[in-house]
C-alpha cells in the first residue's frame, strides 16, 4: 500500500470522525477489524489490502491528531474559508482540508505541497469540480500565512 492510500483511508476516518460518538481508539478498532475490513473492500479499491505497520503508525498517527486538534482545524477552515459559512462546506471537503491542514502543521517530514497536491487529487476523486479549487485555494492561503 502507498503512501496515497493511506492517506485515502486516513481521510475517510476524519470524515467518519466528524460524524461518530465513538473515540478515536474505537473507530480504528472497529475499522481495522479483519471482518469490517474486508466489507469495505467490495465497496472502495483502497481497501483491497490491509496497511502496513509504516502505513498504519500514519493512519493513526492522523487520526488521533484530527481529533486533538479538531478545534484548532476547523478553525482555521472558518478563517480561510472567506464568503463561506463553515455549516455551508461539504463534509468530505472538510475532511480533506482537516487532514491536509494537520499534515501541514504536524508533520514535518511531509512537504506543505505534498499536503495540498495530495488534498486537491482526494478532492478530485471524491468532490464537485468547483470544489477543487475552493479545497486549493484554501489549503495555499493557509499554507503561506501560517507557516510564516
């Protein structure tokens, strides 16, 4: 599994978390169940092989940080996000923009544009064509004007 992928997944799970009661140590239990994982791979190719140990420290690394900093990043989306009601974002945009966001801020090791090219391809897959360049825009501004 690459890298993309699991940012794929990971991106799924911030979605998921904006939307369950559960924790965060709950979700990946229960997703990453042998028996829950192998229904999702008749319904998405990115489940079609479970991560690696490398691949899943990075899933969960992400999503344990999406929920500490769940606060932090919506924030910045309300700050960035000019013209827009935050009530008016698409979830699934949301989740990209989180997930691009914390990479951003929290992990050194993965280059400002890796996050954004990487956000804009999930955003591509799984958003309106208008979407893409609102997730971009977005998710540069932020870059530039927070990593200063």
């Amino acid at each position: 599994m690459k890298r993309a992928a699991a940012r794929e997944i990971a991106m799924h799970i911030s979605f998921e978390l904006a939307q369950t009661d559960k924790t965060v140590d709950e979700l990946l239990a229960h997703r990453f169940s042998e028996e829950y994982y192998s229904t999702l791979a008749g319904e998405e190719k990115v489940y079609s092989q479970l991560p690696d140990p490398d691949q899943m420290d990075y899933i969960s690394r992400i999503a344990r940080g999406l929920a500490e900093h769940a606060y932090e990043l919506d924030s910045y989306i309300e700050k960035y996000a000019k013209g827009w009601h935050f009530e008016r974002i698409s979830r699934t945009a949301l989740a990209v923009m989180r997930l691009a966001m914390y990479e951003i801020l929290y992990m050194p090791d993965i280059p400002d544009a890796v996050a954004i090219n990487e956000a804009v391809e999930l955003s591509k897959k799984y958003e309106e064509k208008e979407a893409v360049g609102f997730i971009n825009g977005i998710l540069g501004t932020f870059a530039r004007e927070e990593k200063r």
